[in-house]
C-alpha cells in the first residue's frame, strides 16, 4: 500500500517509473528533449475530487481539469460506478448495424437539452474526430442537395479545433499549423471577435459586431462557394483563452442562414457548463447546424464524442444510393462504457443544481483573481464561467509579450506544480479551468500560487 511506505521509498518508485516511461513512451503536445531534466515527468497514481496524487506522495490540485475534461472531480463515483455496471453487460459492439440502449438514452438525453431544433447525433471517439466529422457532412449534405460548388470553410483568426488534418487545417495556431501546412486545407480565415483587440474605447459587443460585418464581407466575397463557418463560441481556448461577445455568434448565425452556409459549434472545451451555461450558444439565442461536443461529455472519465445536427442535414443522405450516405466510421463508435459515463455525467446536471453552483464558484474565482488585475505585469484578467484566464505580458501600457524563446510560461508552471498546483499556461496567459467540485481553501490556494507564478515570471 502507497500508505505503508516512506518518502523516500515512494521517491524511489516514482524516478523508476519515471524512467520506464522515458524508455517508452512518446507524450502529447510535448518537446520530449525537455523531460528528463527541464521537464521532469510527474507520476500519477490517484485522483480524487479537484485533486491529483502523485506516486511520490505529492497533491496536486487540478486547475486545468486534465485538458479541460473533467467536469465534477476525479473518481467521481456515479459515474465510476455507471462504467463499471455497464463493463459487466456490454463492453462493446460494432454500431453499424447495431445498437444498444446506452447509445439511444444518450442521444435523447443529449438532445433534451441541446439547443432547440438539433435532431441527430453521430458518435466518434475524440474532440477533432467530430471536427472531421462536421466539415464532412457539411460539405457532402451540399453535394447531395445538388450543390457541387461549396467547397471552402471559413474559420476564425487564431481558433483551434484539433489535430487531425481536416481539424488542424480550421486552425490559425502557428505552433500546431506551421509544420503541416502543405498537408492542409486551406480556409478562409474571418478576424476574430476577440475583445482584447477592441479599439480604444469600444465595448466587447462593438467590437465582436465590428468583427461580423467583416466576416458578412468574406461570405459576399465568395458567394456560394462556402460549405459552414466553424468557430469556438464565447472562448477560443488553445488561443490564449481569448474571449468574444455572444453578439457575435449571433450575428454569424444569421450571415451563415442568409448565404447558404451551415453553422458548425466547437463546443469541446466550452460546452457541459464552461461557459456558464449548459452549452456556450446559449448565451446567443441560436441553434447550430452541427454541434460538437466531447471532453466534458463523459464527466472526464471516457474517451467520446458526439456531433449533434439537424434533421434538414440528415434528410440529404437518405437515399437508396450507398454513395449519397455518409460513409465514415470509428471503430470505437457509440462505446457503451463512453455512452454509460456520459449518461452518469448528465443525470447529475439533472439531479443537481451543477449551473447554480458554477455560478457562485466563478463569481468566487472573479473575486480571488481581482487583485491580480493590478499587478504591473498584468494586462487583462477575462472570464466567462469557469474558464478566468490571466494575460502575463512584459510591458503593461503597450500589451508587449516576452520574447518566447525566454519560455517565462514554463517559469510560471514549474513554479506552480512546486507548490502542489497544476498550472498549464497557454504562452504566457496563465488560467484557470477546474473541476467543478473545487472548494473554497482550494481556490485560495490557486489564486496565491498563481499570484506566486507571475512574479516566478516576470522576475
């Protein structure tokens, strides 16, 4: 037992598997040349609520939520219990001419309570997967409705929607898009609504419409030529957690309705109540066209996700010709463990005031992070719901940024993940994403920790 062994034993165990994992391994979103030294690998053994333990006996608070994942704590036992009941009835089966009933219950549950007017769900196993998925069913419902001249995607200027080729080609992230660009799509690429590049004296709505009389301008410009604009609503997450008025998304609603186009919701980092409300289009007033959805979808326990759409886009593959359907599969697709993870996820929105409870945690979090926004090397604190981001910059007046290969954002991690809390900057933009199971002595240890991180900084 972790419990019966001493601190240097369990010091021990942790430099093996250190190495073990060094021997074989290759991590995610990672310079591996950094690990054995500048980056040392942290060994987990447990997680329990908003907190990570780690095979030396070290806690570690969670304020990223293991990628923006996890919704109500680590082990929590709902849902462990849902995956575990189900893994003894149906851990799997091929869904293409099958089904089951935790497929079914999930997609009724999820179209309950999904913006009005959104009919069908399509599974798949990751966020960029349902990204492909949504470029392809835009483009073919087009082509099957006789419409062979849509054949370009509009994005946002710094948006992040995956990894995978069709993903990563709507993304305007140089870090991830730089390498493969002669793989890649190539979009037409709309200003963001970002409302820390609002004009002097111009509100986040001023300059979020601003942004969308420039995007009805690109859709004019290439009329009937556009498939769908795909966009982060209210938070551009892997862009720095830069945020936008719902104006904005409104207004693209309706530009996408007048010209033609479908609408497509990245909601994997924001949706399930990041935002502050169930889904971030919520705060618009408006429906997509196709609505995708992961991370949260499974409470952080199971890797799944769903694209939700209407019943106009289903209707345009029924046909009795196999090339008009929609070819595309996974073989994990429909997973009853992920499908019975989701569900427990969901009945506890259902059975608990989740939304309520966020919004006196976020206004706890807007409290705790206030002093920060005089600090002199402190150019905006932004937040909606749950996501509060902290922009770190070299010179306040002129918004001026470290030079990068300073790395001051692993200055700042190094120093939080010294002091028990797990910090993940974006560049230089520190924030806070937690569980929402975290408790007030929790949160006044991030924002002290935090406070600790950007002076570590900007020393």
């Amino acid at each position: 037992m972790q419990e019966d062994k001493n601190e240097a034993q369990m010091l021990a165990e942790a430099a093996r598997l250190r190495a073990r994992d060094l021997a074989v391994l290759w991590h995610p979103c990672t310079q591996m040349a950094e690990h054995p030294d500048a980056l040392p690998l942290v060994p987990i053994r447990r997680g329990r609520g908003a907190w990570l333990e780690g095979v030396d006996g070290h806690r570690y608070l969670d304020a990223v939520s293991s990628w923006w994942t996890n919704l109500f704590g680590h082990g929590e036992p709902r849902i462990a219990a849902a995956i575990a009941r189900q893994a003894q009835e149906l851990e799997h089966v091929i869904f293409a001419g099958f089904t089951h009933e935790p497929a079914v219950l999930l997609a009724e549950s999820l179209l309950r309570v999904a913006p009005p007017g959104l009919a069908r769900v399509f599974y798949a196993d990751n966020g960029s997967a349902a990204v492909e998925i949504a470029l392809k069913m835009s483009f073919h419902a087009h082509l099957n409705r006789g419409d062979s001249k849509r054949r370009r995607f509009v994005a946002l200027e710094n948006g992040y929607h995956g990894e995978t080729l069709g993903a990563l080609s709507m993304g305007d992230i140089p870090l991830y898009r730089r390498t493969y660009a002669p793989l890649l799509l190539t979009p037409l690429f709309a200003p963001s609504p970002d409302a820390y590049d609002a004009a002097p004296g111009e509100t986040a709505e001023q300059c979020a419409l601003r942004r969308a009389d420039q995007l009805l301008a690109l859709f004019e410009d290439n009329e009937g030529e556009i498939c769908a604009l795909i966009l982060e609503p209210l938070v551009q997450c892997a862009g720095g957690m830069r945020m936008h008025h719902p104006a904005y998304v409104r207004r693209a609603r309706e530009i996408c309705s007048a010209h033609g186009a479908h609408l497509i919701a990245d909601e994997i980092a924001v949706g399930f109540g990041r935002s502050g409300t169930m889904f971030a289009c919520e705060q618009a007033g408006i429906t997509p066209d196709f609505l995708c959805l992961s991370k949260g979808l499974t409470g952080g326990f199971m890797p799944m996700s769903a694209v939700l759409t209407t019943s106009d886009v289903y209707e345009a593959f029924l046909d009795e010709s196999r090339d008009r359907a929609f070819l595309h599969s996974h073989s994990y697709t429909g997973n009853p463990l992920g499908c019975a993870a989701a569900l427990a996820s969901l009945s506890i929105f259902q059975s608990e005031p989740v939304l309520e409870k966020n919004r006196i945690t976020a206004g706890r979090m807007a409290a705790l992070a206030e002093p920060l926004r005089a600090h002199p090397h402190v150019a905006d604190v932004r937040q909606t719901g749950m996501i509060l981001a902290i922009e770190v910059v070299a010179h306040r007046a002129t918004r001026r940024h470290y030079d990068p290969r300073e790395k001051r954002g692993l200055r700042g991690y190094r120093h939080a993940l010294d002091n028990g809390v797990l910090l993940r900057p974006l560049g230089e933009v520190l924030y806070w994403m937690p569980p929402y199971c975290i408790d007030e002595a929790a949160l006044q240890q991030l924002a002290r920790i935090t406070t600790g991180a950007i002076e570590r900084m900007t020393d």
